[in-house]
C-alpha cells in the first residue's frame, strides 16, 4: 500500500515486484502504442528498481563507503609525516593507499561489519586492528610496498580511533532521537531518557520491567500523572512533577520517549498530550492492554503443539570465559602497574582494610580497600583482585559476608548491572539481573558497562 511493501521487502521481493511491473506494462502497452513510450516505461521501471535496492542496502553501502574513506584519509594524514611529496602514492602508482583500503574493508567484511554488525564498534575495533597486522604481512612479503613503518602504526592509530568511532557516534545520535534505531537490542552505554505517563498500577509495573532490562535503550527518569500519588515511596523512580508541567519537565531533564500508561489515561488523553509536544522531539510508546513484558533475553520455538523458551547462558561457554579473563587480567594488569606509586604509598600508610565477600556459588573471598576518600582510590587494590581471578571487572554485585549468602550465580565484579542504574534493588532483584548477565554477556557488554560506570562516575 503507497509503496510500503517496496520499502521494506526483502531483495527477491523487490526483484519480483519490478518483474511483475514489467510484464504488466508489456502486456498493457502491448497493442496500440509506439516503440518509444514503451521504452521510456521500462527505463523508468527499470530505475525505480534500481533506487529500491540500493535503498535496501543504503546502511551497508554507507557503512562500507565510511570505512574506505577512514583508510582513505588516516594514510593521506599519515604519509605527509614521513614524505614531503607523497612518494608512496606516486611511486607505487596509487596502489597505495588502494590496498591498503582492500586490506581494512576485506577485514571488515570477514567480521561482518557490512552486513549482519554494521553498528558494533567491538568488532570494529578487532577489525581495525586485525588490519593492521595483515598490513605489516604484506609488506614484509613485498618490500617495494614497505615505505615507512611510521606510516602504517600512525594510519593504523587512526583508523583504530575513526572506523569504531563513527559507529559510537551514530549509536548516541540513536540515543537522541536524531537517528532512527536500526536494530532492536539497544547498547547499554547509549540510552534514551524516558518518562513514565501515569504512575498507577500499570505504569509501575512497566517501570519496574524496564528498569530490570538493559536491551531496551531506555532509562526512567521518572513518573509523570494528574497529581502526586498516596503511595509515592512505592514508586520504583521519582515523582518528577504534575503533567501540567510536562513540557518544562521534558526541556529540563531532555527527556527523549513518553511511555503511557493506557488504564491511567484514555486514549483521547493520550492524543491530546501527543499533540501538545509534537514539536518536542519525543517518541510515544504504550503498552497494549493484556500484554505483559518479558524480562530477560529469549528465543521462543514451536514444537507440536507446545511453545518453548529457549534460554542460553552465554557466560559460561568456553570461549566467553577465555576472553572474559584474558580481558580482566589485561586491564587490571596495567591498572596496577600504573597505579603502582598510589597503591605502595597507602599501603606503606596502612590505609589497606581487609574485608569478606560472597563468591559465586556460597563461596567467600578475602578483598582489600583502602580506608580514603574518593570511591576510585577506596576500590584501587581490587584491580589486584580482579589480576589474580578472585573478582570481575564486570559482574555480580559485591556482598559482604556479614549479610545472608545471596547465591550469586556469577563473579563478583567490580562494577555490573545494578552499579549503572541509580536504584537499590532487592535482593531478589538481584538475582534477575545475575540471570540477565550470564545470558546475554559479551565482551561488547562487558565494554559497555565500563564505559558507562566511567561516565557516570
């Protein structure tokens, strides 16, 4: 209808649409009309078919033509700090940078940044850097390629720096709404503030679920109704004001979606707050009635006459544990090797405070934190922790023993889920957030937690 099918139909579709167009105009203009109108109509038909594919790939296309020119670029800087006249480009007769931009684009469409990952700055950045070792292969093989190594580290530095960067980039353009969503899982470290219209019981419900989700792309700031709720303590966020004041509220705090509440609110009240901040940027979500929301990550299968949820714990294969310690020993690593003078010298002051935490699986580990000011300096000697594999940089939340064993399924780490949201959950609710963890954890999530606890720090 109005062309939508074109838009979002997949590439054989398109195919098949525009094949069926053109038999239709033969057999239409079969009789009657001359050579040249039919012509003009299948060159028409034949341009349109055009423009609806390259629009069913603009992303991929975009994606790769960004990438080419990051290469293009970062050696164009790079060459000029070792040659004064471009030598390298007229003496291999433009080959380079050219392969060099094969090379990058090649890598990255082995880690397939141009079709299933266009946006995952993870796999841009071992992208990037895998280039770079397939750069120095060649060179060394073909020695009349081999100007400068100054020149392949420092192009390599920026295309490391830009080819993810442009990806973070659109990531909080999403986050803002300037861009639409290409995907439906949303990155942790980009969210979209949001506020919840009506807080009855249906809207704190939808809170509580989302707040216990981190694929949404979404952070509750807060409620917004006709008046301040009795129970306002029962509230899982704030009361931010009276929906009178919705629109300073929305400039003050740059809130970005309004979900509704669809028993606190009639739909005539819905359209009509819609229509007062259309101009305000937002999106406008609600959740059908009788429709619950899912918490945590799961694919659902058919078999007979049941529905199964498949659930996977992706945490604990193999391949996830190795790189998830290889990371931690990496970063904490060069964490105490840099912090070293602070950690000798509050050591030396007998600033070190011994204390007991809650492992995975009832088990009790010894951690040492320093009795300072500043949470960064007090939790400096858990990088030591986190070295030897009692902790996680990314994990459960840390337990003192002098509370009940609160059967932590995963590492303690030394930030994770609930560090990044500024609400105390429950015990029980920690054990949903245990659970989220260890079935959608990656490196890239890993990566984001840090990022965000860093920000938000």
């Amino acid at each position: 209808y109005q062309g939508e099918s074109v838009k979002s139909a997949p590439f054989d579709s398109i195919n098949a649409f525009y094949n069926a167009m053109i038999l239709f105009a033969d057999k239409h203009f079969s009789f009657g009309s001359g050579w040249l109108m039919k012509l003009a109509i299948r060159c028409g038909i034949y341009a349109r078919k055009l423009l609806s594919m390259i629009g069913e790939k603009r992303s991929q296309i975009l994606s790769f033509t960004l990438d080419g020119f990051v290469v293009f670029l970062a050696f164009m800087v790079a060459i000029p700090l070792r040659f004064s006249h471009f030598e390298p480009i007229t003496m291999s007769k433009g080959l380079v940078p050219t392969i060099y931009i094969f090379f990058w684009i090649g890598v990255g469409s082995l880690f397939q940044l141009y079709s299933r990952y266009i946006l995952s700055y993870s796999r841009a950045i071992i992208a990037s850097i895998t280039g770079f070792f397939l750069a120095v292969a060649f060179t060394y093989f073909f020695k009349q390629y081999a100007f400068s190594r100054l020149v392949i580290i420092t192009a390599t530095a920026i295309i490391t720096v830009l080819i993810p960067g442009w990806r973070v980039f659109v990531h909080f353009l999403m986050s803002r709404g300037y861009l639409r969503p290409v995907k439906e899982q949303h990155p942790i470290l980009f969210t979209r503030k949001t506020l919840i219209i009506g807080a009855d019981e249906e809207g704190i419900h939808i809170a509580e679920n989302i707040l216990k989700r981190f694929d949404t792309g979404l952070d509750v700031v807060g409620f917004i109704d006709h008046q301040l709720p009795n129970d306002e303590y029962d509230l899982p966020v704030g009361f931010m004001g009276r929906l009178a004041d919705l629109r300073d509220i929305v400039m003050t705090y740059r809130i970005c979606e309004l979900i509704f509440s669809t028993r606190a609110f009639t739909n005539k009240e819905i359209l009509l707050i819609m229509d007062e901040t259309k101009d305000l940027r937002l999106t406008y979500r609600m959740v059908p009635r009788q429709q619950e929301i899912l918490l945590g990550k799961a694919s659902i299968e058919d078999i007979g006459d049941f529905s199964f949820v498949n659930i996977e714990y992706t945490l604990f294969y193999r391949l996830h544990r190795i790189t998830k310690r290889a990371f931690d020993m990496v970063i904490s690593g060069m964490m105490v090797t840099l912090f070293s003078p602070f950690l000798v010298l509050l050591f030396g002051f007998g600033k070190g405070r011994k204390k007991q935490f809650w492992g995975a699986e009832g088990t009790i580990f010894e951690a040492t934190i320093f009795d300072v000011q500043g949470r960064f300096l007090k939790e400096l000697p858990l990088f030591i922790g986190v070295l030897f594999g009692n902790l996680s940089l990314v994990g459960s939340s840390m337990v003192e023993t002098s509370v009940a064993d609160p059967h932590l399924i995963c590492q303690p780490g030394l930030t994770g889920l609930e560090r990044i949201r500024s609400v105390k959950f429950k015990p029980e609710d920690r054990q949903i957030l245990d659970h989220y963890y260890v079935q959608n954890q990656s490196f890239t999530m890993d990566l984001e937690i840090i990022m965000k606890t860093v920000f938000s720090t």
